[in-house]
C-alpha cells in the first residue's frame, strides 16, 4: 500500500511538473526522478517499436505466402515509408549510442542504462526488418 501510495506521488509530481508552465520551466527535477521519467518514457517508446517489428514481420509473412503479393510489390507509399523507418531507426540508433558515450558516467540508474540498451537494440532489430522487407519487395518487382 505505501509502496503503491508513494510510486502515485511520483507520478503526480512527475506529470504536474510536465505540465506545469512557466512556472516550472526553471524549477529542475532531482536526477532520480528525472531518470526514471526518461527510462519509462523509453520503455514506452520498446513497446512501440516491438508493435511495430510484429507489423512488419505479418507483411512479410503476407508476402511469403503469396497473399496479396501485388498489392504490397505496387504499393509505392509503403516502400517510402519503410526507407523512411529505415532512416529513423539509424537516427535513434546513432542518438542512443552517443547519449550512452556522453552520459556513461552519469548515468546513475540502472533501469534507464537497460532502457537505452533496449532502445538501441530494438531499433537495430526494427532497421534489419525493413530493410529485409524493402529487399524482399525489390526481388518481387
């Protein structure tokens, strides 16, 4: 119970000093707290990308199996948008590794240290996804 009453402060605080305004702007988070905000915001962001790789692993089973070849070999947009995953993923990619360079001896929390290994190794998988899927759609064309 007070573990549970405690973790809801933290939240509170958390989120009133996000929207806090003006006000606020000047007013900074101990690192603690700040760090677990960051981690969870990245443990967010794995949730996603890990949403994202299944998506992109069902297209690719689509295309293995033969359904709906044509569709997806015709579909302009969607090869834009997986060159574009493609670019975004090295993006986040070369961002985590130089916030781990920059930030190794700063980073106190263990729980944010494993975030951004998760960051990074989840955009990695997600890169190789779409580039297999872009490479897949190329030979089919």
């Amino acid at each position: 119970m007070l573990l549970d009453m405690s973790r809801l402060l933290l939240l509170t605080i958390v989120d009133w000093a996000r929207r806090g305004g003006d006000v606020l702007r000047h007013v900074r988070l101990p690192v603690w707290l700040a760090e677990a905000a960051c981690a969870r915001r990245m443990e967010t962001m794995v949730r996603r990308l890990l949403a994202m790789g299944r998506k992109l692993e069902l297209v690719r089973t689509e295309l293995r199996a033969g359904r709906n070849v044509e569709a997806i070999a015709a579909d302009r947009e969607f090869r834009r948008m997986l060159a574009v995953v493609k670019a975004d993923m090295r993006t986040l990619q070369r961002e985590a590794a130089a916030w781990q360079n920059d930030r190794h001896a700063a980073v106190a929390s263990a729980r944010l240290a494993a975030a951004l290994v998760s960051v990074a190794s989840m955009s990695e998988r997600i890169y190789c996804m779409a580039d297999a899927l872009l490479w897949e759609l190329g030979e089919r064309s």
